[in-house]
C-alpha cells in the first residue's frame, strides 16, 4: 500500500464524498476514484457501499480507516522526528492513566518544553489496556500506567504512587455514613468499574458475590452514570473534584491502602527519539530531586 493512497483513502472518509476529497488533495476525482478502485483490488474487497450520497464504509473500509489514520500519523511523527536532527526537536506522544501521582510528569514536561521549544508533548488519556495496545502499535512513545505489566516487553521508570483508592458515591448514599469502607462493604451495591482487564479478578477475588452494572476508562464519563443513580465508581482520588459548594458527589477513600505500582514504560525493541530520550532523562532527574 502507498502512503499516498493511504491520504487519499482518509481525506475521502473525512471529507465524506470522493468530490469533496478531490477539491482538498487538488487532484480530478476521475484519478481519484481510480486510485480507490485499484486500492480496493489490490486489497481484493470493498472499501465503500455504493449508491449512497455520502460515503459509507464497508465493516473492512472502517478497519482499514482505523488502520490508515494510525500509520499516517506515525509517519508524520517519523518525519517530524527527524527534522532538525542537530538539536532535541519533534514529538512525542505519551499514553496516561488518570492520576493526582503524574504531577512528576507535569514538571518534566515543563522543563522539555522550556529548554527545548522545538518539542512538543502529546497527552493521550485512557486505561492500562489502550495505552498498551497503542505502544505496541507504535502510536505512543512512552506509557504512564497503575498496576502490573509485562516486563520482558517493556522498560520501566518507577513513580511514587499517591492516589487514594476508593468510591464515587452521590453524597445521600449510605456508605457516606461508614468513614473509611471496606471492598466487602462495596460490593453489596451495583458497582461501575474500570475497564482495564485486570481490575475485576484482582479487586473481587474471594469477596463473594457482585453486580458491575457499567464500566469506564474515563472517570468524567463513569462520575455521570454516578449522579444518574446507575451504580457507585470504583476509583482514584482526586481526579473528579467533590470539594465545591453543590457538588453532588462524595468520594469515600477505602481503609486499605493503594499499593498498585505506577510506572512510565516503553517497548524494550522499540528505538526512542531524540526528544524521548532526552524527556526521560529530564524525568529521572526530577525523581531523584
């Protein structure tokens, strides 16, 4: 597949018609549509139903889309990195989980950005499980993520974990009335849980029965099923602010302590750029001060 036609394939998905595309690319639509027709051959399926005024993708156009959009902008990363090879310059791109704990890489960031203007840091929120899955893709250069990891895969920088673990109840709920709660005394409620594979065996093992009516892996989302009554939110503390006048929430901390790892990683194969490293060494002196 060329990177060219890959553009072309995008522009016409987001632009939502082939003549549309044509006007953005500055190329005729006949070629256009040609260089579709022969993408699509070379792929042996379709890409687009036809006959409809707008396009609409086939169940292998969207996967290839999903694809295309993860390749152009890992070349465009690529390029960008490559630019002005002489000094610390480019982009890079981090995978975070939600934490208080990740104000360290707040710092670092600072100090990359001032002493290199030429860089630029890219924030991507989400779960263990989509930061993973986006540095094996090579679309993320570092991942901050709680909890285990596969560490022949990854290197790792360890980070002092802070958070709070507990639950998001609204404030007339009765485990407002129990100062610092158990999970035992949690699970007898519908509950609203991370989406990360790894949260529910690990939190429930041996507890007894349970209900997770919904999960998140974004805890903004998971605070409105809160208010809405469809269950409480198991999760960190300090990420959705219940201190205000009027807020309609509360977050009651467990009485066990969070003791699951935080760490920045990054594939052990994988060969970081010039602005990832130097954004590593600026955060391990950050650490150590």
């Amino acid at each position: 597949m060329d990177i060219r036609v890959l553009n072309y394939f995008v522009t016409i998905v987001q632009t939502k018609s082939i003549s549309n595309a044509a006007g953005v690319l500055h190329v005729t639509q006949p070629t256009l549509s040609r260089q579709i027709k022969d993408l699509e051959e070379e792929l042996e399926t379709l890409l687009f139903h036809r006959g409809s005024r707008e396009i609409q993708l086939t169940e292998d156009g969207q996967y290839l889309y999903n694809r295309a959009v993860e390749i152009l902008a890992l070349v465009d990363k690529t390029q960008s990195n490559l630019r002005k090879s002489d000094d610390i310059s480019g982009e890079i791109y981090i995978g975070a989980a939600e934490s208080q704990s990740l104000d360290i890489l707040a710092q670092a960031i600072k100090i990359l950005t001032d002493t290199y203007p030429e860089t630029q840091v890219h924030l991507r929120s989400g779960n263990a499980d989509d930061i993973l899955e986006q540095l094996n893709h090579g679309v993320y250069d570092l991942g901050a993520v709680i909890g285990s990891y596969d560490n022949k895969k990854y290197h790792h920088i360890s980070l002092e974990n802070r958070d709070r673990w507990g639950v998001l109840v609204p404030k007339s709920h009765p485990l407002t009335q129990i100062e610092r709660p158990e999970l035992k005394d949690v699970i007898k409620y519908p509950l609203i849980v991370s989406a990360q594979s790894t949260i529910e065996p690990t939190i429930f093992a041996g507890l007894g029965d349970y209900r997770i009516v919904a999960s998140y892996n974004l805890l903004y989302n998971a605070s409105l099923l809160v208010k809405a009554g469809v269950g409480i939110a198991l999760c960190l503390d300090g990420i959705i602010d219940t201190s205000y006048d009027g807020s309609e929430l509360q977050f009651i901390p467990f009485s066990q302590k969070n003791f699951d790892p935080l760490q920045i990683i990054w594939k052990k194969q994988s060969s970081q750029s010039a602005a990832a490293k130097k954004f590593l060494d600026i955060l391990q002196t950050v650490i150590s001060n």
